[in-house]
C-alpha cells in the first residue's frame, strides 16, 4: 500500500513538471488622448524653433516644414537668402501636408484637417474629416514591438518605451506586429504629400512622400497597403472615397500625367486614375530590395534605391526606367550610389541626396548616360530630400534646411541654412 | 501517453530495483561492506529523458572522484535538446551515498550551463541545476549500472528576434523530471 502511494505521490508531481515561457523586450505602449482633447487642439501660433526633421513643401514663396507629430512652420521664402519664420500651424500628429489653391490638407493622425489660407499669416480652420485613417499611428521608436490598441480609450497621440516581461500562452503573446490586425505599427510616418507639376495651384514637396495631389484628388497612401483617394473638388468639403488595396509595402508616392507611380522596397507600382476614385493597377517593375523614392520626367522615371533602414537590401543605385509605354516599363539603366535618399528633376538637372556623398547634381539631357555626368556635388551635407523649383533647390539636411541657386549648375551657391 | 507509460516503467524499475538492492545488501555480511572502495576516480555515462509538458533525451559523461564511502564529486559534459535547440550541459555534480557499500542508493545534486550547440547566433543557452535520487548495483569489480529519478531546472535565453526588434528575450524555464540510466566505472 505504501508503495502504491508513493509511486502515485511521485506520478503526480512528475506530472506537473510543465516548461515556461516568457518573453521579456521593450515595447511601444499607447498613450491615449480622449477623442474630444484631440480634436480639440490645434491652431497657429508665433513662430518657434525647429526641433525635429520633417518633409518640406513650398508654395507662392512660402516655405513649410512639417515637424512630425505637432505641426506645420510657415517660413516666408521670398527672400531664399534670408528666409522669415512666421509662425506655428498646431497640428497634432500631422506627417504631411499639400496645398491646393489657397486650402491647405494635412493629417492630424486619424483625422485630415482642411485650413484656409487666403490670408497665409493666419490660416482658418475650415473643416475636420474624421477617421478617414483609421490605422494611423503616432511616429516611434519603430524597432520596438507595439502593445495591442484598444481605440476605446482614445487616440493614440504618443508612446512611451516600457519594459514589458509576460508569459507567453499557446506561442501567443500579447504584442502585435499587426500584418493582418486592425492596427499597423508604422503610422503615415515619413510620407508627406506631393505634387510634381509645380503648376502654382499645387504645393510642390520632396520626392518621399506618401501623400499626393492629382487633379481634384488628393491620394494618400497609409500603411503601406491602402491607397486613400479624397476628392476635394470641393475644397472645403472634401469626399472620401473607398479605400483601394495595394501590396509591397508602399513607401512613395509620385503623380504623373494621369498616373501614380510608387515605390516599394522591391519595385515600383503604376495605377491608372481613369476613375480617379478608384485607381487601377497599370504595371509593376521589380528591382533589388531597398527604399525607392521615384521621380518621373519626359517619360523616364527615376529611382534611388538604398539599402538599409527598414527596407533592408544591400544595393545602393539610381535606376533609369523607360515609362514611354506605360503599360510596360523597362529598366534602361542602373548607375551606383552611395546611399540615395530623395531626388527631384528639374529641366536637365537631376538632384539626388546620396547619403554621406552629399547632394549631387547630375545633367539628365541624356537620362540614359545620366548618372556619368556629375556637374556637382555637396560633400559636407547629408542630404534627405530636395525641393527644385525654379533654380532654387531647397534641401532638407540633418541639421538644417539648405537651400542653394543653380540658376548657374556649374556653381551652384549655397543662399541660406535654416538650423535644427 | 508513451511518454507517460515509460516514464511509469522506469519509476518501477528504479525503485524496484533500488528496493531490492537494499534488501540485498542487509542480508550481506559485515565482509561484504568492508568491499567498498573508499576513494578513486569513477566514470559514468548515463542516457536519459527529460519529460514533462515535453520530452528531451539526454546523454551525458561524468569524471569524477570519490572521496570516502559517502561523498563523490565529478565534472559532467553531454549533449541534450529543448524545443529544437542542441545543448551541451557543462556541470558538475556532488553524491551521496547512502550506503557504504559499493551498491548503494545514492543522492545526487548537479549545477552547470547549458552551451548553445553553436556559438554564434541568438541562443545565448543558460543556467541549469537538477537533484536525482539513485541506484547504483555493482556486476563486477569495476563495472556497475545506475539508474535514478530527479528533477531537472534549465533558464534558457534566446535572442531571436523574428520581427528585427531589439532587445527581444525569450527565456523558457525548464521543468523537468528525468530518468537515467547509466553504466558506472571506477
């Protein structure tokens, strides 16, 4: 009898021997704001100081810089010499911008919020669309898993980085890296919006952007994956659209003639807007893995691909694509690159941020023989994106906006720095 | 269920044979106690599996030496598996014997690191430490077999990080019950 129990005593405690798993990182956690603080907030202020990079739009000599997450500078740029900071448009978790007319659209996380600016010294809210991105997220600490959102706390305006320790049941743990689930964990990010023509109804932006504005629509891509089209023919009551699928993992946007081209880490996509609100699917081109901002100019298309950062890759290159036939687009050819970032056209002048190498300037007469003829180049800025526009090419630099006159590319002359 | 029914076997085996290696020995004379080795180096390899919520072989090697009829020490290195990752424990191990026979029940108690099979890569392995209770029966002059139960810890870190985030730690305690059987050499 004893033996029975002890070997019944001893099974039961073999029997509990069960493994544990816990996953310890430092994880993005949430910091809500009620719905009605958020939409509450906002509104132009005196001018202050930038502290943080952001994308650059320019338009009727104003210069404006997105400062990701709270708001707008206006800068007075009449004077590329001497540029004025004239105030602070307050707008939270703003990414991006355009203007369009004298409306200006920007997004305020969930939100795109319309302001007038008739009188640019003071913009007048004119209207809310509210959860037109229902996945926008505030911008992160990117390398951190994210804990699951509950959007009936409120929105999400910020994170804070915690040291999270918790077990793991069944291999599901409580982080999300969100491929399928309601909440992706990078928000609108770096994108901005832009407009390539430069026609003077539009702003005209960098070329990383996720935003842009195509006749009487403006198309925002948000998580990579879904392409927003908004008409605003109406300007103060803009219309949204259903949302449109994409794949790859959009990062750029560029509009062209009747076309958006993006950039994803392995290619390039084309989508027609014969039915602007509901863009189609044209082509595709596949290059090597990298971040790709495109350009587009006299029906050739150029692409920097770079390699690091979240798009991974190891090649470093400009690419050439003959677009002539839109339907079937042909890499003509691929020139070596340090680290491109951004890049903008202007005539025959191609400009490209190559990381460490600086801003280059490369006489584009012949796209095809593009990248042997270097005309100039910065070496002491680290370029990200650029603005040309009427032999001023404004800059966007780690510490800085630069902007330089290449009304003479052969000595291009460096007008003004605006520090950060 | 197979783990369970041999888990069951095994438990049977030891303790029987422990039970009857006790009876054994109280029927011995005072001459046969008096056969014990007193010290000198003893070997053993030992095969074995670690269940519970799951199931890993085990092998290992021990040197060691015995210092009286009672205490032996040792230095032990093998090779086992959890979860799909190769290990190989790095330990060492106190004994006491029970009896101050050369077949004696024997208690066990082992702490070491259990290495990554590679060395590069995010399995960073980790501490371990387990306590056994044992049989060893002699079936000839420097030959012996040893059977024993116990119970078996492992703190296993991985670094892997399948989403690229940084300083992402996946640790999994390790509890499990063990059964060894082994060949003795002295």
């Amino acid at each position: 009898m004893k033996k029975t129990v002890l070997m019944l005593g001893i099974l039961a405690l073999l029997g509990a021997c069960k493994d544990k798993v816990r996953q310890e990182y430092i994880a993005n956690v949430p910091v809500y704001t009620a719905y009605e603080t958020f939409r509450s907030d906002g509104g132009f202020e005196g001018a202050r100081p930038i502290t943080q990079k952001g994308n650059i739009y320019f338009k009727d000599d104003f210069l404006f810089m997105v400062e990701p997450d709270e708001g707008i500078h206006f800068i007075d740029n009449s004077n590329p010499s001497s540029p004025v900071q004239t105030g602070f448009l307050k707008i939270w978790g703003a990414t991006g911008m355009s203007i369009k007319g004298d409306y200006l659209y920007a997004n305020s996380l969930i939100d795109l919020v319309i302001y007038d600016l008739s009188t640019i010294t003071t913009p007048v809210f004119v209207d809310r669309m509210e959860d037109v991105f229902p996945t926008a997220l505030p911008v992160s600490e990117k390398n951190y898993p994210y804990k699951t959102i509950d959007k009936n706390l409120g929105v999400v305006t910020s994170w804070t980085q915690e040291k999270v320790s918790e077990d793991v049941t069944n291999g599901n743990p409580s982080w999300v890296n969100c491929f399928q689930c309601d909440f992706e964990t990078i928000g609108l990010g770096d994108g901005g919006f832009s407009e390539g023509s430069g026609s003077g109804q539009t702003s005209i932006s960098g070329s990383i952007t996720l935003f842009t504005i195509l006749n009487d629509y403006l198309y925002v891509v948000e998580e990579g994956n879904f392409l927003h089209p908004i008409n605003i023919s109406n300007p103060t009551a803009p219309v949204a659209h259903d949302i449109v699928g994409l794949w790859g993992g959009v990062e750029t946007i560029f509009p062209y003639q009747n076309y958006l081209f993006m950039g994803t880490p392995s290619g390039i996509l084309i989508y027609g807007t014969d039915s602007p609100n509901n863009p189609n699917y044209i082509a595709s081109l596949s290059h090597a893995r990298g971040c790709d901002p495109v350009v587009v100019k006299d029906d050739y298309a150029y692409v920097t691909v770079r390699s690091g950062g979240p798009c991974g890759g190891d090649v470093n290159q400009l690419d050439v694509i003959d677009v002539s036939t839109i339907s079937n687009p042909i890499l003509k050819q691929s020139f070596d690159m340090k680290n491109p970032h951004g890049l903008g056209i202007d005539g025959d002048l191609l400009f490209i941020c190559d990381g460490e190498a600086g801003l280059k300037v490369y006489d584009a007469s012949n796209p095809l023989t593009v990248g042997d003829h270097l005309s100039h180049q910065f070496k002491n800025i680290q370029a990200t994106d650029i603005i040309p526009f009427n032999t001023i090419a404004m800059v966007i630099g780690d510490d800085g906006i630069y902007q330089y006159d290449y009304s003479n590319p052969s000595e291009m002359i460096l007008l003004s720095k605006i520090s950060f | 269920m197979k783990i369970i029914i041999i888990s069951a076997t095994l438990l049977l085996t030891t303790i029987s044979f422990g039970q009857n290696s006790v009876n054994e020995l109280e029927k011995n004379s005072p001459d046969d106690i008096t056969k014990s080795v007193v010290s000198g180096f003893y070997n053993r390899v030992n095969v074995g599996v670690l269940g519970g919520s799951a199931s890993s072989p085990s092998f290992n090697i021990i040197n060691g030496y015995r210092f009286n009829q009672r205490w032996s020490a040792g230095f032990g290195l093998g090779v086992e598996q959890f979860n799909w990752n190769r290990y190989i424990p790095v330990f060492v191990e106190g004994n006491y014997n029970l009896l101050k026979t050369n077949t004696t029940p024997w208690l066990n108690l082992m702490v070491g690191y259990e290495l990554p099979n590679q060395n590069i890569g995010p399995n960073r392995g980790g501490f371990t430490w387990g306590g056994k209770f044992g049989f060893s029966y002699f079936i000839a002059e420097h030959v012996g077999i040893s059977t024993s139960i116990g119970y078996r810890y492992a703190n296993l870190k991985d670094e892997t990080n399948w989403w690229g985030w940084e300083d992402f730690v996946t640790i999994t305690d390790i509890n499990r019950y063990e059964f060894r059987v082994g060949v003795v050499f002295k």
